[in-house]
C-alpha cells in the first residue's frame, strides 16, 4: 500500500505562481568580481578586463561575462545560512512563505528530502556593463508528476530566474524593488531545475569487489595471494623486480622471469584517499597507498588506516586480506613501534 503523502494538487496550483518579492545584487556590477570570475574560469577574452579591447571590438567599454548572470544577485554564504536556519526554526512566520519556499515544503512532506540539481540554461538579452544594477525575480515554472529515477523516487521542479537592470541603489525594500522591475528591463533569464527525491533504501547487501583479470602473465600474482603470499615478479636474466606483471624486462628486454615473495614491508612513497565516486563494493572514505617495497619496488595496495593519519614516508606491513572466496588482496597497515 502506498502511504505517500501526495501534493499533487497543491503542487500544481504552485506553477506559474511569483516567489515572493524580487531581490537585489548586493553589489553593482564590478571590475573586481569580474577579475576574479575570468581567472577561476581561465576565460582570456579581452572584453572582459580591457576596456581599449572592448572598444575596439565596438564595445562602450568592458562587459560582464554573460555567465556571471546569478554571480551579480548571489547575497554570500553567511546570507545563505541564516536565511536557511530561519527558515528551518520556523521563525519565518507562514504568511511570508514564498511560492519556492512552499514548494520545496510540500517536497519534502511528500518524502523527497534529497536534492539535486539537474539542470541550468540560462539565456541572455544583452551584456551587463559596470555600474549597472542587478534584481532578480523567481517563477515556479514546471513541476513534474512524481518519477522514479535512478537516484530514487521524486519530482523535478524547474524555477525561472528573470534577471533585470534597476537604478543603482544601495537600500530599497522588497516592495520598491518590486516597483522598479515592473517597468525594468529584462537582461536575462535563467531556468534552473531539480530532482526532489526521496533516496532509495540502502538494504541490500554489498556486492563483492570486482575481480582482477587473471591472465598468463599475472596469475602467479593472484594465486600467491591466495595462499597468503606477496609474490613480486623477477627478471632471471638482470634480476629487476617489477610490479605490476609484465611479459618482459623494462631493463635488459628479457622475457625470463620468475618470482620473490615479499616480506611486505615498506613505507608510504603516496597515496589519495577516495571519497567519490563511490561503488557500493567499496567503503569509503577508501585511503589508497602507493608503497614502496623494500625489497625495490613498488604496488598500489589498500591502507588499513584512517585517511587523516597517512604520511608519506610511513612505514607499513602488508598483510593478506580474503575479501571473499575469490579475491584475496595485500592491505597495508602502519607499523607499531
Ligand atoms: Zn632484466
């Protein structure tokens, strides 16, 4: 039976509907922002940051990048928060809850408390030059039946962002900014969706870890793990260990070779600590060391130990570990003076 609280209607009610009063850019459109928006993006075009190269293209001087669009309304992470925690504490009082606010309330009644964002096409009327201020005003544009995806089941909802240039100002409320957009010139719209979902549950079982690809050249490898030994392969010819197993030597070129089985004992020479993506075979975060052996050579093995305490130059000890019946790998575990 399906117990789902369903919105639907009121959901439905919601599109097309103005989120609450417009708001403005805290800042007027700047040389500064945009110097730092060309550099994080490695955008080059002289337009941007030269006013003599914005002239000679027929430019009245430089321009925003068009993409910096929601960059010139964004009102900082500090805003953001409190304006999240008020909302959270209900301290927000019902009659000022925009249409988004609403919408994103009736999601989350439905179950769909995860989100992500799907989506963001943004289309502009015309470039944004300095001095010029920004005011944003947010539609519910689209909200979807319910859809079951592979992040599990929710609703995509799309919010439209109509961007407008406003006499600079410093202090206006919501109702003033309101008056200036209704007569204001549009510059841009962007439209932004996202998948509302409720997660899939996390009940089944992990999957074992995906097994190596035995060939000629490397079985020796895995069946030594398999009876519990590090085997490294040997060039019989100049005496060169390598790993991973190769037909031939990268030293002398021949193709004789035998093995040493390894004590196991080495230091950390690197190592990255996997956080995403994550495969459900796996637990993370998933440190990852390169050792170096001390019999001179290297491997890439799993570290038994937190992620934070790994340090190159670290002295480890394998050990062999059975995953399961058919895969048995080497994890290295820091030594204990
Ligand atoms: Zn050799």
């Amino acid at each position: 039976m399906d117990t789902r609280i369903d919105h639907s209607v009121a959901l439905a009610a919601l599109v097309g509907q103005v989120s609450g009063e417009p708001a403005m850019g805290p800042h007027l459109v700047n040389e500064a922002m945009i110097v730092h928006w060309v550099e994080a993006m490695g955008d080059a075009n002289p337009v941007y940051v030269d006013d003599a190269g914005a002239r000679e293209v027929g430019l009245e001087g430089i321009i925003a990048p068009p993409t910096m669009l929601q960059a010139w309304v964004m009102v900082g992470l500090r805003a953001t928060l409190e304006r999240e925690s008020a909302r959270a504490s209900g301290s927000a009082k019902s009659g000022e809850e925009s249409a988004n606010d609403t919408m994103m309330r009736l999601l989350d009644e439905e179950g769909f408390t995860s989100v992500v964002a799907t989506n963001c096409e943004q289309d502009y009327d015309r470039p944004l030059v300095l001095g010029e201020q920004v005011a944003v005003q947010l539609t519910i544009e689209a909200i979807s039946d319910v859809k079951t995806t592979g992040l599990g089941t929710g609703r995509f909802a799309t919010t439209r962002y109509d961007f407008y240039v406003i006499p600079p100002s410093t202090e206006r409320s919501g109702s003033a900014i309101a008056a200036e957009v209704a007569s204001a010139e549009r510059i841009g719209t962007m439209r932004f969706r996202i998948l509302k979902f409720a997660p899939a549950p996390r009940s089944a079982p992990k999957p074992p870890r995906p097994l190596p690809s035995v060939t000629q050249d490397n079985a020796f490898f895995w069946e030594g793990l398999k009876d519990g030994e590090l085997r490294i392969q040997r060039c019989t010819s100049c005496g060169t260990l390598r790993h991973t197993p190769l037909p031939g030597c990268g030293e002398c070129q021949s193709l004789d070779w035998d093995w040493i089985v390894s004590a196991g004992a080495g230091e950390i020479y690197s190592h990255v600590t996997v956080h995403y993506p994550q495969v459900p075979s796996f637990d993370y975060p998933l440190p990852i060391g390169l050792i170096e052996l001390d019999e001179g050579t290297r491997i890439v093995a799993n570290l038994d130990m937190n992620p934070d305490d790994v340090k190159i130059g670290m002295r480890v000890q394998a050990s062999i570990v059975a995953f399961d019946d058919e895969l048995s790998l080497p994890v290295f575990a820091p030594v204990t003076a």
